[in-house]
C-alpha cells in the first residue's frame, strides 16, 4: 500500500513546495483588498448605447460580505469601456468582487477590473468533477486528479515566471512537458516497460512537434500576435519577450495531451500483443503498433481541428457573413496562425505513432519474461 501510494505522496509535496513558491510583484495597478460584496443597488444613468454596447459609468450601491466591514454598505463605480470581452454589467443581487481601499473605502475608479464573483461556484463544479473522477476512476481516478493538479503548478509555479524572466518559452514548455508526461506516464503505467515505450514515442513526438513549430511559424510568419492579451503583457512591462517563441511553446503545450494519449494506446496494444504472443519478432509488434496508430491517428487529429476551430467559431461566421472566400480568409495572419497551430499538433500526433511503434517493440519484445 505504502509502494502505491509513495509516488502520490511525492507529487502532492510537490504541489505544496510550488505553493509556496513566491509570486512575482504585482506591477503596479489599484492598491486595495478584494474584499466580496453584494450588488444592493445599480443606476446605469451614466451609460451611453454605442451599437451593440455600452460605454460610460454604473453606479452600484454595495453591501461587505467579509471581514471588518462586513454588512457595510459603500458607493462603487463599475466603468464601461465599449469592450464586450472585457465589460461586466451588475444588477442587483449579484455579488461582485471590489477593492476596499486603505481608507475603508472601496476603490471606485476600477471595479471594472474585477468582475463578478464566480470561485463559489467553480470550486461546486471542481468538486464535482473531482468527485465523480474518483468514483468513476478509483484509485486510477484519484492519480489523475493529483496529475492534474500537479500539471496546473507546474504551468502557473514554473513555465509562466520562466518565460516571463526571457527565458526561451519554448524550450521552458518543453521541459515542462517532459516532466508531465514522465509524472502521468508513471502514474498510470508505473515504472513499466509499457510506461517507458509511451514515455519514449511521446518526447520523440513532442520533439518533432517542437521543431516543427519553429520552422513552421517562422515560415508561415506567425509572431505570436494573434494570441489574447498580447499587446496588454507587453505594456505590463514585458516589451523583451518573444513572442513568436512563446506562441511556439503555446503549442507545444496545446499538442502534448492528444500525444501521451496516442502514445499510451499504442504502446498498450502493443504489450497486449506481445503478452499474448511472446514469439513475435520485434518486426510483427512494430508492425501491430503502426496498424494500432492507424486506427486511432484519424479520430485524433479531427480532435484538434475541432478544438482549435472551435475557439475561433465566432471569426469564422464573421468571414461567411460578410462573403469572404476561403482563399482570402486562410491567409490572414489569425486563421493562418491557427493552421500552424492545429498543423503542426497533427504532425506530432502522426509521427509519434511510429516513434511509440519502434520503442515499443524494442521495449515490449521480452514483456513476458519480464
């Protein structure tokens, strides 16, 4: 029990150590508490209709949820900007999220900048998921939960402050990748000849994959300005970084999971192959896993053009409405961006099944014996 459950114990003082990882210094911005508060009261008087949206100042009227002050009602001004990704409009009931300032004031000039209060229930629904993972999975299930928890530290605690320092995003997000696939692999095949062949086809995956992108982007001309929020980390005092090398690690990211997927069924089959024939020769298990990658790389490069064109849906229908031929729209810098993007993840999912094929027969030929 002890040897099962050792690799979780050390994954979770894994977790706890880049818990208490410090931060970086917050750059700037309003000084003040976020302190929850219940929306008592809105006058939109000071709105102005622009088209589809809104611009001007919403007065609210709120009551403290929390802390000293709790049950205190304050002013505070919600301010619009015509900006409907980024605008949040309040109505009373809702509860918002407001700075209480060193003078017990909330803060009025940027509750915009915080926005309504939806951990409540996305800790409900993390809990549920949770849950029914556990039950479903048992201790598999739990494994998985710890894995995904442990890859969130990983690219909130390690590849985000590396790649904000200047260090190469890319090769930061390889690393990272690595070490996740090593951890899940480990995790859900333990320290196995199986675990190792999926272990070995994926990197040699997600290499190919890494090189790829940087050849592909750069002759696509891809720079990584297509991403959300671009121009925003660069005026938050990050104007060094390379953006194209942070897209690059972006996908490298992006790819990984359908890669240990497809590597871990391949190299699966192949044990099962070999354990129920042991006299095969490596050539026969090479050649069941290469018909195994068949099978399943078809379905799984589907699912990446489906995920990507699924985040960009909205400026597909904005192309058909307005008449644009595919010609035109496929070279624009977006789209072509997200051709590098679900391109280059189906290169590394096609090539990691012959990676996963041979290391595995090499691996996999004596799984009998073992």
């Amino acid at each position: 029990m002890l040897k099962r459950a050792l690799p979780v114990l050390v994954l979770v003082l894994g977790c706890v150590g880049m818990w208490f990882v410090p931060a970086r210094p917050q750059l700037g911005g309003a000084s003040g508490e976020p302190t929850r508060a219940r929306v008592v009261s809105v006058d939109d008087s000071g709105l102005q209709v622009l088209g589809h949206v809104e611009y001007g100042s919403e007065s609210l009227e709120v009551e403290i949820l929390g802390g000293p002050k709790k049950g205190q009602r304050f002013r505070a001004t919600n301010e619009l900007r015509a900006q409907l990704e980024l605008d949040k409009k309040f109505k009373p009931g809702d509860v918002a999220v407001v700075l209480l300032g060193a003078d017990d004031q909330p803060e009025t000039a940027n509750l915009a900048a915080r926005d309504h209060w939806r951990l409540g229930w996305g800790f409900a629904l993390l809990a549920a998921f949770s849950a029914l993972l556990v039950l479903f999975g048992g201790w598999t299930g739990a494994k998985a939960l710890f894995s995904f928890v442990f890859s969130c530290f990983v690219i909130w605690k390690v590849v985000v402050p590396l790649a904000l320092a200047g260090w190469s995003a890319s090769w930061v997000s390889f690393v990272a990748v690595c070490i996740l696939t090593g951890v899940i692999m480990y995790l859900v095949a333990g320290w196995t000849r199986k675990g190792l062949a999926a272990f070995g086809g994926a990197m040699l995956g997600v290499f190919a994959g890494l090189g790829l992108a940087h050849l592909c982007s750069r002759l696509m001309n891809a720079n990584g300005a297509t991403m959300p929020f671009v121009q925003t980390l660069l005026y938050s005092g990050a104007a060094e970084l390379d953006m194209q090398d942070i897209f690059i690690g972006a996908m490298v990211l992006a790819s990984s999971g359908a890669v240990m997927d497809l590597a871990m069924d391949i190299a699966s089959g192949i044990e099962e192959v070999a354990r129920h024939n042991p006299s095969l020769p490596r050539e026969e298990l090479f050649k069941s896993g290469m018909r195994i990658g068949r099978s399943v790389v078809g379905t799984m490069t589907t699912t990446l053009l489906l995920a990507y064109s699924g985040g960009y849906l909205t400026l597909l229908m904005v192309f058909a409405s307005q008449g644009t031929p595919p010609a035109d729209f496929l070279n624009t810098t977006l789209v072509s961006s997200e051709a590098v993007k679900t391109l280059v993840g189906s290169f590394a999912l096609v090539l990691v099944a012959p990676f996963t094929a041979l290391v595995g027969a090499i691996l996999l030929k004596s799984c009998k014996e073992k």
